[in-house]
C-alpha cells in the first residue's frame, strides 16, 4: 500500500515547499491532536479553536508534517511546515488533488437531503466495500471542513467514494460538490429543516439542487419520486446536463421498491430497476424510511455500474449507528426494557418515522411504548407548529407516554392527553431523571431530537444505570 501523500505531491498541490523536516510520506491528515496518528500530515484550521496553538503537540504526537499559516511562528521540536496562505483553503486545494489523481480510476457518489444523509452513506459505504477499496466520509464530515478534509484523507488505492455533503444555508453545498465531483449524486428527501435560514421549503429544494452542479453531463441525479419537489429537482438536474432518476415504492420510480414487509427486526422487499431486473432484498434495521434510502442506495450503484446485487447483500447485516437507530438492552430488575437511540438528529420528517419505526416494535415483547422527544432545532418560526403538529404522529405510534424536553417541545406536551404525559422539562439532565425513575421492564424507549438538545447524554446515562447489551435481539 502506498503512503497518502509524498513530500512532492503535497508541495505541488499547495504550492508550497516544505521548511525543515524530513520530508517523509504522509500516511494520513488530521485536524485534531487527541485522534493524530504518528505519520500524519496536521493540518491547524482556524475554527472554534485556533489549530496553530496545537502544532507542537501535533509534533510531538508524531506528525510528519503540518500544514500552517504564512505567521505561524516556529517552535522548538517542530517539524516540516507547509506554509500557506490561508489553512482551510489549503485543505481545500489538497482534496481538490486527491479527486484529479483518481480521475478515471474511482467512482464517486455525493449524498444529501433534509434527512437520511448519513445513514444512506453508511448503506452505501457497506454495500460498495463488499465490491472494492471504498472510501467514505467519517461521523458527519459533511460541511466546509469536512468534505475537503475527506476528499485529502482518501488512498490512491480507492475503488469507490461516498461523501455526505450537508447544509443550513443557501450556497453551500456548490463549492463542495464541485469539489467532490460525483459520478452520481442522491437528494434522499426535501423537508421543511433549517427553515430559520430560508424563505420556504422550494428554496431548500434548490439549495439541495446544487450538488447536481458538480456532475458531469449524462451522470445520474438520483431522485425520491414521491416527495413533492421532485419535478423541481429534476428541472434542475436537466438544467444541467444530468440525467434524473427517481426512487421510492411507486411503481413509476426507475428504482422501484415492492411486496415491504417491515418487522421490529428488519425489512424485506423486492427490488426492481428499470433495465436492471428485480430481486429480493432483506434489511437487518427497521423502518419503511431505511428500505426507502436502501432503493436510493440501488439507484447509485446501478449508475455507476456497480454489482448491485451483490452490493446489497451488505444491508442484510447492517447495523444502525449510534444515535441514529442503534438498539440496545437495558436491564430492570429481573426483566429487560428496549433502548433505541435515535439522539443525534430530528426534524419532522425524520421524527415521524422514528415514531413510525417505534409502532412496529410487538407488544408481545415490549408492552409499554416510550418516547423521548426533545427540540427539532433551526425551524424558524414555523417550529411551534411544527413540533405541536407531530400530535398525530404521536397518536399513530399509540405511544403511551411521552417525555418532552425543551423549549418548542412544550407545545406538543401540552397538546397531549394527561394520561401520556411522562415529565416535561428545558433540560435533557432534567428529563432524564424523570424518565429513569418510570422506566421498568418490558418497556421500549425510543429516543429522538436534534443533536443540540443533548439527548445522547440520556442515552448514556440509562446504559449506565441499567447496563446494556449492544445491539439488541
């Protein structure tokens, strides 16, 4: 396996030559000196922290070069500096490199929507690591940072990229995916988020639209059929030069799912592709909403040419990942209670089904349903409405009581009946004491809010004081 990057390469990609050092190979970039590995380029951005007060830790942790501005002092023990004018630009120009050396050689899908980004990345990274070297964003690296930082991280050796590019502003996604320049992109869903930073859900659409602005003509830009903005984003895509193709469960969809049948422990369905033929498909995590993102995934491997097929047998293991569906077992005396941790993101979309995939865990094994719901965050002043509107949602799921946590959420608390009133509270520390005190076994617990409101900390703290086994039967 080659290094990540040479001393030369990097030198031509920054336009800058390095100052004292070694010049040894690169193995790998980093932002942050706590997850550093020996061999890493370090590169010290100027974000919530300044990144150039750490470059002697990053040295002294085994960099083998750092990337700093044109001021940065030197200190004692440092090694080979890359100055430049400004870091993250940079960053930039090196991810930039690292797509044009793979040109012709990987094969590139970009991921966005209002929901379901980073779970369709992580299906997509599964599937297409069962077919080549895949290379796919970390966690959430789906902002200015993140992608170009993804883009420099990725092996010459790659067969396949995945990257999630995500926004809240309009204008934000155009220089990424540029960046990124995909061989095929997916818009999972438009809905009504970030709507304090947009006039209505058509200008999310077309900020969504941009990530078609780095396809070459002819690439496919992959589509949910049903959502009501899909003729808006294929006018965009055709706009330029791409070609639209839908997915969802209408049988007009070119990527058609059909015969769903959904469990407390997974999915099955037919999958059936224009020109592609149909086979059947088994998904180990719940949810019409995953087996929706899972026909998105089919479209993008079948637009690249991928062994779809094949491809999709990885969905038949996958686990969700933390914070976004992970299951787990709490212990309660003698008996068991359900934990699903659903913590690290929500708008109402997303909220929906959460309370939708909830429904279909059987009372036979968890008889007492419980939701934990906390702020969808950047809604505008469409957020009351919006929170209090999930009422129906809550009645649908016959969720039997309801914990609430934080300012918006009131709303929907006070709408509801007293007899699902769990506890209400501003503060996720508040609400988990409330919600532990209740809890006994055979209870299922679904906990869901955008990640601001900190409801990940309940998550943790009911796997400390009940124990857990991870994932759940």
């Amino acid at each position: 396996m080659h290094p990540l990057w040479s001393s030369s390469e990097l030198s031509a990609a920054l336009s800058a030559d390095a100052e004292g050092g070694s010049g040894e190979a690169i193995t790998g970039v980093s932002i942050d000196t706590r997850s550093l590995q020996p061999g890493d380029l370090f590169v010290a951005l100027k974000d919530q922290r300044d990144g150039h007060d750490f470059v002697s830790a990053a040295f002294k942790a085994g960099a083998a070069a750092a990337l700093v501005s044109e001021a940065y002092v030197r200190q004692p023990g440092d090694g080979a500096l890359f100055r430049v004018a400004d870091t993250l630009s940079g960053l930039e120009a090196l991810g930039v490199a690292a797509r044009k050396r793979l040109a012709g050689e990987a094969r590139i899908v970009g991921v966005t929507g209002s929901a379901g980004k980073t779970g369709t990345k992580e299906m997509l990274r599964a599937c297409l690591s069962l077919l080549g070297a895949t290379h796919a964003s970390e966690k959430s690296y789906n902002n200015h940072w993140g992608v170009p930082l993804t883009l420099a991280r990725m092996p010459r050796e790659t067969k396949f990229g995945v990257f999630e590019i995500g926004m809240n502003h309009a204008g934000e996604i155009r220089p990424l995916t540029k960046m990124v320049r995909p061989d095929a992109a997916i818009i999972t869903t438009v809905e009504p988020v970030h709507l304090e930073h947009f006039p209505s859900v058509e200008a999310i659409a077309d900020a969504k639209g941009e990530i078609f602005e780095g396809l070459a003509p002819g690439s496919a830009a992959i589509i949910k059929f049903d959502n009501p903005h899909a003729g808006r984003l294929k006018a965009i895509a055709s706009s330029l030069g791409a070609k639209p193709m839908t997915f969802g469960f209408d049988a007009r969809a070119d990527v058609q799912g059909a015969h769903f049948t959904a469990s407390d422990s997974g999915s099955d369905m037919t999958v059936s592709i224009n020109g592609g033929g149909s086979f059947p498909v088994h998904l180990a995590i719940p949810g019409r909403h995953i087996a929706e993102n899972a026909l998105a995934v089919a479209a993008a491997l079948y637009a690249i040419g991928a062994d779809v097929r094949k491809g999709l047998e990885a969905l038949t293991n996958l686990a969700p990942p933390s914070g976004r569906g992970a299951r787990s077992t709490l212990h309660i005396g003698d008996g068991k209670a359900l934990l699903i941790d659903e913590s690290y993101n929500a708008n109402p979309a997303s909220m929906r089904a959460a309370l939708a995939t909830l429904a279909a865990v059987p009372r036979a094994k968890y008889s007492r349903r419980i939701a934990v719901l906390g702020d969808m965050l950047e809604l505008g002043s469409e957020a009351p409405a919006l929170h209090t509107g999930l009422k129906g949602a809550v009645d649908e799921a016959d969720v039997d009581l309801v914990f609430a946590c934080g300012p918006h959420m009131k709303g929907l608390y006070d709408a509801l009946p007293a007899a699902k009133k769990g506890g209400y509270a501003l503060s996720s520390a508040t609400i988990g004491t409330a919600l532990a005190e209740n809890l006994r076994a055979g209870d299922v617990v679904m906990v869901k809010a955008s990640n601001g409101t900190r409801l990940g900390s309940v998550v943790a703290a009911l796997k400390t004081q009940f124990g857990n086994d991870e994932p759940a039967a």
